[in-house]
C-alpha cells in the first residue's frame, strides 16, 4: 500500500446502491461485477494519488492529499461505473460517494478521524449514481474543478447521525446523472429525532445489533438495558435514525425521564406524535391512532414509569404493525420483551499497554481524545500521557458520561495530573450508595467528583438548575436560581455546559435551552436537598411557572393563545407539572388553582382530556372555597367540558351551574357569557332544546352588550341556530347559521369544524345534497389536518345521512356501523352535532329490516377508520358526479 496522507486529507466513500437484493438476484454474477466495480475504482483513485485503505464488503474507503484530487477520481470512476456493461442478471450497479475533508492522522492503515462516522451518514444519504460533498471538500475544491464540472448547492440537511445539520453539494458534470430524488436524510422521513450537541462516536456494532434485531419480523419490543450513563440513549437514537426507511409512518421519540406517573405514558406518546388529545380513553385513542401504521416508538427512560409496562404490551397488541424500542435501567419484564445489555466500552489490559496507535483505535480512548479536543483542539495522545488516559478509562469502568464528564476538564489539567485527582476521589465515594450496582456507583461518583470541581458559585447553580425536570432557559435560571441576585448566572451556565454538566439545546422560540442529563439531575437533587435550599427553590419554581403563563393568559376569556405561546408552554410542561405537584404537596391551593386555570387555552388546545388536570381541578376546587371567583368559574369550565365529553352529563351541568354562580359573582361579562354557553351545550345534551336555546340566546346577549368575544357570540348563534334547525324552523335558522359561518369560516378555532358540520346538516335536512357534501368534506379535510377525531367522526356521519338520502341504505348503515367502532375505540362518548347524529342513526334504523341493518352495521364495525372516511367520500364522489376523489384533490 502507498503511504496514507496525513494532516488534512480528503477521504471519498462509496458504496453500491441495492446491493443485498442484487447478490440475492445472482450471486455468481454479482460477484463477477463487484470486482469489476473494484477495479474501476482502485484505477480512478490510484491516477489521482489517492489510496484505497479500506474494504468492507462491496464498500471502497479512499484517501487523497487535495479535495481536487478527490472530486476528479469520484468523476472519473462515475464515468466507466455508468457506461460499464454489467451482467443482465443483476442489471446497472449504482455506486454512490461522498467526500469529506478532516484533519486526520493514518494510525495502523486506517484512520480514526471523528469526521468520518459523519462521512458514513452522507454517503447513507446519496443515491446510486449520485456524488456528494460536505461544505468541508466544496471550499478547498470549488476553484479546481475538473473541466465541464459544477457543483449544486443541496442546502442544509440533519443527517442520520443527529448532529448539527450538513450543507451539502452535489457534483454536476454533463457525463453523470444529474436529477435525483431528495437525499435521504432525517428532513425526508416523518420522526421527531432531537439533533444531538456531540458527534456519534464508536458502537457501530452495538448498532448494527440493535437494527438487526429491530428488523426481525419476531422482534416488536426491544430493551436496551444497562447503569446510567452507558449511552443507552445515543446508542438508541443512532439506531432509529438508520431504521428511517423502514418504517412508512415514522420515527418517534417519547423522553420519559420528566415523568413520574406511569398513567401519563399513553399521554406523552400521543404528544410526540403530535396528535391532540381526545376522547376519555387516552390509551384506547392511542391504539386506535396506530391501528394500520408501521412505525416505530423510541421510549427513553422506562425505568421511572416501568409499572406503565402492561401500557406497552397492550398497545403492541392492538397495533400489529408498531415496533417498540425502549431503554431502560431494568428490563420491563413484559410479554414478547427481547433485552439488548449494552455493556461499557472496553478496556485496555492496563498492563500489558498497547502501543499509541492501537490505544487510540479503543472506543473509550477515541470518546476521550475527541471530547479533550472539544475544549482544548490541541491535545494528542502520546506516549508520555497515554498511560494515564488508558487509566483514566479503565477507572472510569468505560462508562461513556463518565469519559464526558472526565475530559472536558484536559482544559485545567493534563492526563497525568486528571489521573491523580480521580484516584484521590474514587475511593473517598467508594463507601457511597452501596446498596447501586457498581457501574452506577462509579458513575454517581464520577458526577461528584466533576461536582468537586466546580466553585462554590457554580455549586450553588448546578444544584438549584437540578429543580427544572424539563430544563430551563436563561432568563428562567435567573429567576428561580439566582437568588438575591448574586449569583452570576450566565457565565456560570457558561461553565456547566463546559463541564459536561450541562447540555445546550434550541428552544421552540430560538433561544438556547438547557438540560441535564437525568443521571446528572437525579445528583444535582441530592445535593439540593443536602443543602436545605429544595423547598425554596421549588417554591421559586411555582412562581416562575404561574408568572409564565399568566402572560399568556388572555385579558377576557376566549382569545386564542398564539401557536408560539402554546409551543413554550408545551416546552415547559414538565415544569408546569412539577410546580403545580408541589403547590398541592404543600396545601397551597390557591396558588395551584391559580396556576392551572391562567393555562386554560393551553389545556383546551392540548390537554383537555388529560386526567392529571381532572385531578388537578377537583382537588384545588374542594380545598379552595374562598379562591378569587374568576379562578374558580375558570376550573368550573374546564371541568363542564371534560364532563361533558365523556358524556357525564349531569356532573357537566353540575360545574355548568356553579360556574354560573362563580361567573355571577366576579361581575365579568365575559365570565358569565361561558357560563350562559356551557348551560345550553349541556341542555342541548340533555335533550331539552328550548333551555339550551334561550341559553345560547342570554350567553350572545351577554357578550354583545358587553363588546366582547364577538367570535364566540358567533359561535353560540350558530348554536341557537341549530336548535332551530333541530325543530324544524330552517327559514329563521339557516341564515342566522349561514352568517355565523361565513364571519367564521377564516378563524382557525378548532370549534369551526362543528360549526361546519352543523350548516351541513341543515342542507342535508333543506335536500340540498350537493352543498351537504361539500361541508361534509370541508370538515372532513380541517378535522384530519387539527387531529380533530370527535370533529371527523360528526362529519363522516353527516355523510352517512347523505347517503341515507342518496339511496343507500345499506351502505349508510355500515358507515354508521364504522363510526361507532371508532367511537369506541377512543372512548368518545358524544359527538359534537350528536343530536343531529343521533337522528340519522335512527332513519337509517328504520329504512332497514332489522336484521339486514345489524348485518350491514356489524360489517362496517369492522372497517378501519380511513378505510371508513375513505369510503364516505367516494359516496361524495357519486353524490357530486365527479371522477377525481375529493381526497385527492
């Protein structure tokens, strides 16, 4: 071999696109092709002073002294690869490269340079037959093209190692192929994967393992298991990321560590996938929602909600196409559980050392050098300092936060001095948490020996910042942390995130967050409490949290909270739920009360249904009595409409009337005009039109006298509007409902899809058919596009009376039939428009002999929900005379 350049050196990978499926179609000719495609390669390389260095199965690793060098051997093996004539049995062979350009330092005929896992990911990103270059390769080689070359600026992508994202360029030349589908990168998936603050380091078999088995058809939960601090996370993650492909639906990642009720879990799922949260039965909803997708759930953190097991058991049971991968301290011990141990790094023999070179290529060491070099971009390994950094590792059990922890401070110390500092300590903290394993012992200790570090300032912060489970940004350290403003807080955030103690991380709103590691929080709150300071600044917390969100309280009820404001508090609602946790521990019910109800849009738009806020709500109500009138009408809302969703409807007139009292007793105009609103929906619920009507009717009145909630006015006229269309009065009531939708029809308020919905039952009861379908399906469409589940449903049975009146019976029945199975399987008990529902259950009912309506209702409980919705357009369709599907356009 020819010697390898060193220093900055331009390394070109390739690999042959479908090569698993070509070997499996011939073998014998696809042997014969791979030895050709080596020899173009090896020919192209060689004539630009490149060195082929590595070979891994049908994947060529070169190395080349210039970016220029390497642009025109990627161009001249691209050449021969495309007009080569390959065995008919296999068809074309489709190479893809990627450049990249990194110091580096040729150690035993490989290289070790940090730069190259991420080469790997960009060429995981390229297409047969396409070459691609980091930003690194395009500045050194732009100016030295070969000629008729040009490079295409691709723009920034994550790529699937989950650090920063990549600008990438794609080599042009007129004698390569020039258009190609969007690079594969986490940006062309649908996941939620959080980019990482360090580089993927090591474990490429660990990975391999851990996809391997994630890819068995046998294999639908998978724990990796193992102490803190292992990189059961990243190693997690990682793995998800090369699994995009094969999961049609998605990627998702749930963290887990900022809860501490194992009931929430179903929760904090149909959080991560974005969903919003309807129905009484959050698991049901759940698993219908995954019902027919093929995806992939990363729950991280299982051990703190590891009695929420029986959760995942039953939701892979009722989803046969979703795969679960977990991580967790301890197994979960559920049925079908395959465990993946994820062991520490391994070590070095300490002695018998191996040389430098060889040193460097142990994982731990690699993670050591390359996270000294983040903070001090000198530091080599050598042969004076290479037995303190393989002792270092060993010491450290090969725990990679340990490594982390231990290395970023190359920047106080050299290894030798870092080696006698950890010997001093270790032992001292060997008597420490017995009763852990012993690689947790090793990891607590390590935490506290980077804590013994730390000024006595910085201390201080690192333990205060311990009382955010969701992690806080500047100006919230300041305020719960800082104290009586002493406590220099920037730069000592600064200095943690140096540390390793901290991790920096983008907020919704662009501005940096920071979090701990739950390893290092669950140390950071024993030093908190050790230090008597816990219920101070838990109490800060409280007031921070109730100070954040009144300032997206609205002035008057009803105005929305701006999807900015909504996405902040979203980001802060483990915070939240701490706070208000703690507020209720120490009887201050006010104050809780007080900090639910100022988040009151929040919990509309997003947790309505959460049965924490039920209890939240029930609880401060009973134990504040004499709580400001304003916040309890608020707490008597919310609850009016949770109850009423699940369909208790005497307990939902119960907080209707005493909202009404607290509404009363404020003076509020605003107050009272909900309440008015609250009575009719619920009168309407019990059937009694005429009160719910004079209800809508005083609750528009209020608001108007007032000026106030003029939408919400329109909303409660829309609703008098369907009492009257309910008694049969449509000359008064569908323009009183044509003018509240068309003033509404532009506000993004999820109550519009009802309002929809209702001016579509009023055509379908004028005979108008045509306008019935066209309102039907606007519903339709907005409820899928807001994940409005009880607004879909309420749509598609309005479609199911339009085909009631276009004929057929049969069919409407088992739409009908479709709608109640859906129904069940979320627990929604009522549906928006149920009256009017209810009413084309019953005429389809009796347009059918009852045996052939249970026969066709029984068939359609057996169709899954979009085969359902699907369905019911295509009867749009007909109803319309049109060819092209209305789902489609």
């Amino acid at each position: 071999m020819a010697d390898l350049p060193s220093g900055t050196v331009t390394f070109l990978f390739t690999d042959i696109e479908g090569s698993t499926a070509l070997w499996e179609r011939d073998q014998a000719a696809m042997s014969i092709a791979v030895e050709r495609h080596f020899q173009l390669l090896r020919e192209a390389v060689s004539a630009h002073a490149g060195v082929v260095f590595k070979v891994v199965g049908d994947a060529v690793q070169a190395a080349f002294p210039t970016a220029p060098h390497t642009v025109a051997a990627a161009l001249d093996a691209q050449r021969p690869l495309g007009q080569e004539n390959w065995p008919e049995s296999v068809g074309p062979i489709r190479v893809r490269m990627a450049l990249h350009t990194a110091a580096a330092t040729p150690q035993d005929g490989d290289y070790l340079a940090p730069g190259l896992n991420r080469l790997s990911r960009l060429l995981a990103a390229a297409h047969g037959g396409q070459v691609l270059l980091s930003l690194a390769t395009q500045d050194l080689a732009r100016d030295a093209l070969p000629p008729g070359a040009g490079l295409r600026d691709l723009g920034e992508h994550p790529l699937r190692d989950l650090y920063r994202p990549e600008r990438v360029f794609q080599l042009l030349h007129p004698d390569l192929p020039a258009d190609f589908p969007p690079i594969r990168t986490l940006a062309t998936h649908p996941n939620n994967l959080p980019l990482q603050p360090t580089p993927f380091l090591g474990r490429e078999e660990q990975v391999a393992r851990v996809v391997d088995l994630l890819s068995r058809d046998d294999v639908r939960l998978l724990t990796i298991t193992g102490p803190g601090g292992v990189g059961k996370t990243r190693l997690a993650l990682q793995a998800a990321a090369d699994l995009l492909e094969d999961f049609p639906d998605g990627v998702w990642f749930v963290d887990l560590s900022v809860l501490d009720d194992p009931a929430l879990v179903p929760s904090a799922i149909v959080g991560a996938l974005g969903a919003r949260e309807e129905g009484s039965g959050i698991p049901n909803r759940l698993a219908a929602m995954l019902t027919g997708k093929h995806l992939l759930l990363l729950l991280d953190n299982f051990e703190r909600v590891v009695d929420a097991a029986s959760v995942v058991a039953d939701l892979l049971a009722r989803a046969p196409g979703v795969k679960i991968l977990t991580t967790s301290r301890t197994p979960l011990h559920a049925y079908g559980e395959r465990e993946y141990s994820l062991p520490p790094f391994p070590m070095p023999d300490l002695a018998h050392l191996p040389s430098v070179e060889t040193l460097s290529q142990y994982e731990a060491v690699r993670l050591f050098v390359e996270r000294a070099q983040a903070v001090r971009p000198d530091f080599v390994v050598t042969n004076t300092n290479a037995p303190a950094v393989a002792e270092i590792c060993f010491r450290l059990d090969g725990l990679p936060l340990a490594i982390e922890l231990a290395a970023a401070f190359i920047k106080m110390l050299p290894p030798q001095a870092l080696l006698k500092r950890l010997e001093q300590r270790l032992p001292l903290l060997a008597g420490g948490a017995r009763t852990l394993p012993a690689r947790q012992q090793t990891m607590r200790n390590t935490i506290a020996w980077s804590h013994d570090f730390l000024t006595q300032h910085e201390q201080t912060l690192f333990r205060r910042l311990a009382v955010f489970p969701g992690g806080c940004t500047i100006e919230a350290a300041e305020a719960v942390a800082a104290g009586d403003g002493t406590l220099e807080v920037f730069g000592g955030i600064a200095s943690l995130v140096d540390k390793s103690l901290l991790r920096q991380e983008e907020g919704s709103d662009g501005e940096p967050r920071f979090r701990m590691l739950e390893t290092v929080r669950e140390f950071g709150r024993e030093q908190l409490e050790t230090s008597s300071e816990g219920d101070a600044m838990r109490d800060r917390l409280a007031a921070w949290c109730l100070a954040l969100v009144e300032q997206f309280e609205p002035a008057l009820w009803g105005e929305n909270i701006p999807p900015t404001g909504v996405a902040r508090l979203e980001e802060e609602l483990p915070n939240l739920r701490a706070a208000v946790t703690w507020l209720l521990a120490q009887g201050e019910v006010t104050r809780a009360l007080r900090l639910v109800v100022a988040a009151e849009d929040f919990w509309t738009q997003r947790h309505l249904t959460d049965a924490e806020l039920h209890r939240w709500l029930e609880t401060t109500l009973a134990a504040a009595p004499a709580a400001p009138a304003r916040d309890r009408a608020l707490a008597h809302w919310l609850l009016t409409s949770k109850h009423g969703d699940q369909g208790h409807d005497e307990a939902a007139l119960h907080h209707a009337q005493r909202l009404l009292d607290a509404a009363e007793e404020s003076g509020e105009p605003a107050a009272l005009g909900y309440a008015h609103l609250a009575l009719a929906f619920r009168w309407q619920n019990l059937g009694d039109i005429a009160r719910a009507a004079a209800a809508y009717a005083e609750a528009i009145k209020t608001w108007r006298a007032a000026g106030v909630h003029e939408v919400f006015a329109l909303g409660a006229q829309a609703g008098l509007a369907g009492c009257l269309v309910l008694q049969g009065d449509l000359e008064a009531g569908v323009p009183m409902l044509e003018e509240a939708l068309t003033r509404l029809r532009s506000d993004p308020r999820w109550f519009i899809m009802g309002i929809i919905s209702l001016r579509g039952y009023a055509a379908l009861r004028q005979g108008d058919l045509p306008s019935a379908v066209r309102l039907f399906t606007e519903a339709i469409d907005g409820s899928r596009n807001q994940h409005l589940t009880k607004s879909l449903l309420s749509a598609m049975t309005g479609l199911a009376g339009v085909t009631l009146a276009h004929g057929q019976v049969k069919r409407a029945a088992r739409l009908l039939g479709a709608i109640e199975a859906a129904r069940d399987a979320v627990e929604i008990k009522r549906l928006d428009n149920w009256l009017y529902d209810e009413r084309i259950t019953v005429e389809t009912r009796a347009a059918l002999e009852p045996a052939a309506f249970a026969r066709a209702w029984e068939s359609g409980r057996l169709v899954p929900l979009e085969e359902a919705v699907a369905e019911a357009l295509a009867v749009a369709d007909e109803v319309l005379g049109v060819t092209e599907p209305l789902d489609k356009r």
